[in-house]
C-alpha cells in the first residue's frame, strides 16, 4: 500500500521537477546555512572555554577558603599531600597540577607593569593542560638554571621585552617584605585567555618558592577529569573531604564565558527557529499548489474507489520525500562543510587583531556534532508535516469528486 | 499600458501576492532594523570606551605609542598647551602622565597604574570625575591626595582616609617613593581599568615624579568628536614631526576592529537567512507564474512579444517588490526610530560586557535614514533577482505549449 503511494507521489513530484529540486534546493541550503552556523559558533565558544581550561582553571579549581576573593598568601593550600592522594586514587581524575600565585611587579630597565606570579613545573603543565602548545615564541623551558620566565604575549608587548630580555619580578613574600628576583624571558605565550596574555608571568615553582618564601602549600590546584559532566560530582565529593577548601568550576571561575556560550546558544535557537518557519513556508506554498492543481485528479480517484486517507498518505508522503531529499544533500554539504572547517579551520586571522581584543583564537576549528543532524531531522520532518495539514484540510473541504462535474 | 496591466495582476492574484509581499517585507524589517542594532551597539560600545578614558584625540611624543618607554616623552608640555590653546576647533584639552608603580596599602601591595592628571580639566575630558563612587573627586591644588579605583582600593584593603605608598621610577629614572591619602574613589564599570589605576594632581605628581613639564600624552576632546580624525591631522600639523597625534580609532583599532568582526557575523546570519527566503521567494514566484502559464500563451498566442511579456512580468514582480520594502523599510526604520530614543537595556549581561571591557548595559539602535536606505536597495535587488529565473523559464515555452500545459 505504501509502496503504491510512495509510486504515485514520486510521480507526481517528478512531473513537477523544477519546482521539486527547488524545494529541495531550498531545505538543503537552509539546513547548510544552519549546520555552519552552529558548528562554527560552537567551535568558537568551545575554543575559548578549553583555552581557559587547559591554561588555567581546569575543569576544577581547588583553592583556600577565601584564596579567589582575596588571593593572598596568607590563604594557601595547606594539606597538599592528603589531597595529592585522594586525586591520585580517584578514577575520575585525567590530570591535575599544583601550581603557586602571587600579585606582583614586572619591570624591565624601562617601563614596570602589575602581573600575576605563576610558579609552576613545566614538565607537569605540559601532561595536564599542554600549555606549551600555546607557546608563541621561544622555548616552554626555563633553563637549568631556573632563571627562565615565561610571559603572556600582551605583557611582553606591554613591556617591550622579547626573548632573552632580562626582567625583574618584584612581590610581597609570605613574611609582607618585598622581594625581588632578576629573570631571562625564555618563552611567550598566546593561550587567547585574557587573564594569562596580558597579566602572567611563569617561573619555575622552586624560583617562585624562594622568591615568595614559602615551602610546600600551593595555592591552585587545577583538575582536569576524563569526562567533564562528572565535574559537579567531583567537587561535590572533594568539598565533602576536604570541607574548609574552596573548590570551583571553570564556569564559576569564567561566568562570562558560560554566559557567552549561553547568549551564543540562545541566539543560534532563534535563528534556526526563523530559518525554519521560512523554510516551512516555502514546503507549505509548493504542498498546496500542488493540492489545489490536481483537485481533479484526486476527484477521479476517489471516484473509482481510493479512501481520503490513501490520498492523504500520497500527499504526506510526496512532502517527505522533498523534507528527505532537502535532508539528506543538506547534511551532506553541511557535514562536508563542517568537516572541511574542522580539519583546516576557519582562518579569520585578517580580524587578528580584533581577535585577540576578545581573547578569542584567528583560526576556529568548527564541531559536527550528531545532535545538529538530529534535531535538524526532526526539524525538516515537523516542517514537512505541518506544511500539509492545511493544503489537506482544503483538499477535504473542497470535495473532490463534485470537481470532476466542474470545467 | 502595461503598467495598468501589472497591477491589475497583482491586484488579481491576492494571495500570492500577499505571501511575497509579507516576505520581502519581514525581510526589509529584518534588515534594517538588524543594521541599526548592530551600528547603534557598536557605536555605543565605542563611544563609550572613547569617553570614559582614552579620550577622541591622544597626542605622544613620535616614538612612545611604539615603545612607552621615559624616553619618548612629551619634553615640552607648555609649547604644545600653547599650540592647542589657538585651535578652534577643540572644546578642552589637558596633559597626563602615566607611570607604572607599585601600590602598598597596611599589609598589601599591588602594581598599577599610577597617573598624574589636570583635574579641572579632566573633568570634561573623560568620566573620572563622573564616576566617582565615594568621598570626593581631586581639586586643583590638591597635594598628596590620591583618587583610586574601586576594585584597586579593594584590593589594597584600603578606603576613603587610608594612606597608600607606592614605589616607581621618576620621569628621570629615580627612584620615587610617596605617600597619598585616598580622597575619592571611582568605579567607572571597566574592572581592569578600576582594578589598575589612580589619579593624583599633576602638580604635586611633577614634583614627586621629577615630571616638570612633562606628559606621557595629551588628550584633546573635538567640539565636534565626529570629526576627530580632521582635527588630528591639522593638529599633528601644528606641533610638528616630533609628536605623534592619534584618533581614536587609531588608539582603539582592536575595539574597532572588534566591531567590525561582530557586524561580518551578524551579515553572514543575515546572510544564511536571506538565501532561505530567497529561495521561498523564487518558489512562490514559480508557483505564481506558472499558475497563469496559460494566460500567458494566450497573450502570446495573440500577438504580445516575448519582450512585452517578459518586460510584463518583470514590472509586476519589481512592483510588488517595492511596494513591499517600502512598508518593510517604513516598518524597520519605527522599529530603529523607537529603539534610538528606548534604548534596549540589558540587564545582567554587565559580566560578559565587562569582559570585553564595555561598560554599557543599554544599547541603542543607531536610527540613519541613509542606511535604511541602502538596505531596502539591497533587498529590492535581491527580491527582484529572485523572480527572474521563473520569469526566464516560462518565457521560453512556446504559446502553443503553454496553452495546453497541464
């Protein structure tokens, strides 16, 4: 039975080609112009959330009671080593790092700058967050000596160093003396987080011991676990251990980048909603010329014995196939667009500087993820369903077999 | 005579015209209005960081927006006040210095931005006065007093009264170490900014700093901001080559940029939108055409031209087309009329802006009858464009085909 009404609608569909492979032509592109869109802006916000993840946050920050309000000193991870065993032995935990901050002074022979003092173990950073793959220039290094510094690509613009210029780091230790030490800059990043561009300067964690007399407490310790949904478990756990540690989400960390994410997915929603009204539109006026034309034919039908139902089977099924045909090159040149952009991303880098203005990368590498083609499907099916329900409720009205008496 | 014709089958066809009509319209709307949101939010986006304190015109000594070092300085501030003190055309100027130091409250230190300003000056120059937070803004003949910006105040652990010590390096690359009693605080939204910098009295910062006649950069307010590049140029002139003078969109080419980078997104979701009703609009016009093809072999059959029917269906659709993105335009243009003087506030979103270093929650759309303009033009062209592949293709059957064509 269906078969037969699968024949008849593409029969019909095929008597009217032009206007068919418009309506296809039509579902496709906008479905193209949908898959671009979301991949693309998702891969953006998820580059700038895995930039903050990877070269500072974590999925999970540990830090003191008070440290992210207050960052001082005085409010350091104490019980390191309890918690080294409990991240150890947890299955959920990828990585972590322990890292040492402190607000200080960087100053060349010229100009002097506020900065943030990260001591930290290059060898354990590149495991955990691969923070030398954002290394701009130079080495992700400091030297045998530990006199290396490795600084944001904004700071050292700010201060007019490059690599090998000597700068001098100035903080208040853990006894409120200040103290200075004199550094070779080794490397440069550009990690597109804001707060690591423009403010951070990395030494060695021994350097920044010294530096800030303070034995073994830390004052970050930055997670990375195998499955980020089990972050809201994790700390949840990790606070109940260790009640008097504050322990935050990278999106309680970064609220703007969540909102970001959230603006971007509200805005995507709306668009692919009008897209789709329109899309809908231009299903329902072909659906319903193609009724009204073929009144007669229906008319003749009905007359040798085919039920309205049949007929209305033909006609969801001729909408179907276009929604299918629209579906199906849609999401191929979509998904190959997507694909295209994934593997060599979507280079921008004429808006560089605009770019790094946001702390956003040039260069976005766009996501596929199989909901879009999913929700898209359901999308181009609700659409070619409810763009035949009034060509069809005017098709039972008109009474089709009193047309055939009709010229 | 054809013109009378066109109409009468638009006037014929209600509902096909109507639904093109409605689209081409809610396109137009979707246009403009999309425009003047886009323009209104970034202009007040920069307007806005121009004002608050980088100010429309800055002038530096040649080399120091290269490299900020003491030895690019401005050496002669008094020649170049002179110098600005004849244009006309500027409402205020004043000089700055600004220098790096670092800030040490009872038992906390930080590094920022300390500077030394002209507060009467400054008062219209930039918002510092405006936004002051608490206690009071400097004076004139202020000494050792210091205005500190909120999250930096914070930061210290220090309030209105306190003393703040700060450690730098003077103009001439002493050694410079005071102590500031804090006599206002400001919060002007920018957290960087607020989290970074204060202000003392240039006078008594040029005694302390061995700065004497020197600024890092003078700021020029325009009478007119909108011709702050013109005024840039003639003012570079007057001072001469050893000075560089900057607009602000030269000082803030990133923000600018910024801008434009978000006007190329928001045109490509446009973009992605118009080719779906492009695409609808073609259907219908097919739909529409065809459905009169064999009115139109018999205008064929009885002696119109190919031309005369093409030329037919053209003015029909051009008509419709402009009819409607003259009420989509009349629409879109209220919609950014009322948005220009309502702007649209948003509330809760100050985070995110903050983030970018806006300090504007409120945003209105920028009402510019020339770009509703070139936007209706745009969808005239588009919507016209899109009726011509139907046209074309019905035009190239034969009178006889088309009678009979089923």
């Amino acid at each position: 039975m269906f078969r037969l009404s699968g024949k008849i609608a593409w029969a019909s569909l095929t008597r009217r080609g032009a206007r068919s492979i418009l309506v296809v032509l039509m579902i496709s592109v906008s479905l193209w112009g949908l898959l671009f869109m979301e991949g693309i802006s998702d891969g953006m916000i998820e580059q700038m959330v895995s930039n903050a993840i990877r070269s500072d946050s974590g999925h999970l920050s540990l830090f003191a009671e008070g440290y992210h309000l207050d960052p001082d000193l005085s409010r350091q991870v104490t019980d390191v080593e309890a918690i080294d065993d409990f991240l150890e032995n947890d299955k959920r935990v990828l990585s972590y790092v322990k890292r040492i901050k402190q607000d200080g002074l960087v100053a060349t022979a010229h100009y002097s700058r506020g900065t943030k003092i990260y001591g930290i173990e290059p060898e354990e950073e590149k495991q955990h967050g691969g923070l030398d793959g954002y290394l701009f220039r130079g080495k992700f290094d400091f030297g045998p000596l530990q006199r290396g510094a490795i600084i944001g690509f904004k700071l050292a613009d700010k201060l007019q160093v490059r690599i090998g210029s000597k700068i001098i780091l100035s903080a208040q230790d853990r006894y409120m003396e200040v103290s200075s030490v004199s550094l070779k800059v080794t490397g440069i990043l550009k990690t597109n987080n804001m707060a690591i561009d423009e403010n951070a300067v990395f030494v060695a964690s021994k350097k920044a011991r010294q530096l800030l007399a303070v034995d073994k407490d830390v004052s970050q310790i930055a997670v990375i676990l195998h499955d980020e949904g089990q972050a809201p478990r994790l700390q949840s756990d990790l606070q109940q251990k260790f009640p008097n540690l504050e322990i935050l989400r990278w999106d309680e960390l970064y609220p703007a980048l969540l909102q970001s994410r959230m603006m971007m997915e509200n805005f995507n929603l709306i668009t692919s909603l009008l897209i789709f009204c329109i899309a809908a539109l231009g299903i329902f006026g072909v659906m319903l010329v193609s009724v009204l034309e073929r009144l007669r034919e229906f008319g003749i039908m009905m007359a040798i014995g085919t039920r309205f139902r049949q007929i209305g089977n033909i006609i969801l099924v001729e909408s179907f196939f276009l929604g299918f045909f629209g579906f199906g090159l849609g999401a191929l040149i979509g998904g190959g667009t997507l694909y295209y952009f994934k593997i060599y991303g979507l280079d921008l880098s004429i808006f560089s500087d605009a770019f790094n203005e946001f702390g956003m990368d040039a260069v976005t590498h766009a996501i596929i993820r199989p909901s879009y083609f999913f929700t898209a499907l359901a999308a181009v099916i609700m659409a070619t369903f409810l763009s035949v329900l009034i060509p069809l409720w005017l098709l039972r009205k008109a009474k089709p077999i009193e047309t055939i008496s009709k010229i | 005579m054809l013109l009378r014709l066109a109409l009468r089958n638009i006037t014929a066809h209600k509902k096909s015209s109507s639904i093109t009509a409605l689209l081409i319209a809610i396109m137009t709307v979707l246009l403009v209005f999309s425009s003047a949101w886009m323009d209104g939010s970034h202009n007040t986006m920069i307007q806005n960081s121009v004002e608050i304190y980088p100010g429309y015109i800055q002038i530096t000594g040649k080399e120091f927006r290269n490299n900020p070092s003491y030895d690019h300085l401005i050496f002669d501030a008094a020649t170049i006040e002179l110098e600005l003190a004849e244009n006309n055309d500027i409402a205020w100027f004043g000089p700055r210095f600004e220098s790096f130091v670092l800030f040490a409250g009872e038992d906390k230190a930080v590094g920022g931005m300390l500077t030394g300003i002209d507060p009467e000056k400054e008062e219209h120059l930039s918002r510092l006065s405006a936004s002051l937070e608490k206690g009071e803004y400097l004076g004139a003949g202020d000494t050792n007093q210091i205005y500190i910006g909120y999250e930096l105040s914070r930061r210290l652990k220090l309030d209105v009264g306190n003393e703040v010590a700060f450690i730098g390096s003077g103009a001439d690359y002493s050694f410079a170490a005071d102590k500031f009693k804090i006599k206002g605080i400001f919060q002007t939204g920018l957290f960087d900014f607020d989290a970074s910098t204060a202000f003392v009295a240039k006078d008594y910062f040029d005694q302390i700093m061995a700065a004497e006649n020197y600024a890092t950069h003078f700021i020029v307010l325009p009478k007119q901001p909108g011709q702050a590049e013109e005024l840039a140029v003639t003012i570079a002139s007057s001072i001469g080559p050893e000075y560089q003078v900057a607009s602000w969109n030269q000082v803030m080419a990133g923000l600018v940029k910024a801008m434009k980078l978000d006007s190329v997104f928001g045109y490509i979701t446009l973009g992605i939108i118009f080719i779906v009703i492009f695409f609808v609009i073609m259907i219908y016009s097919f739909l529409a055409v065809f459905a009169r093809i064999r009115e139109i072999g018999i205008l064929r059959a009885i002696g119109t031209t190919p031309k005369q029917v093409l030329t037919l269906l053209l003015l029909e659709s051009s008509l419709l087309a402009f009819i409607s993105v003259l009420i989509g335009g009349v629409i879109g243009g209220a919609v950014a009329y009322y948005f220009h003087f309502h702007p649209i506030v948003f509330a809760g979103m100050e985070e995110q802006f903050k983030q970018y270093g806006l300090a504007v929650s409120a945003m209105p759309t920028a009402f510019m009858p020339l770009v509703i303009l070139r936007d209706m033009a745009v969808i005239f062209v588009l919507s016209v464009l899109s009726t011509l592949y139907p046209i074309l293709k019905i035009n190239r059957f034969r009178p006889v085909e088309a009678i009979h064509h089923v």
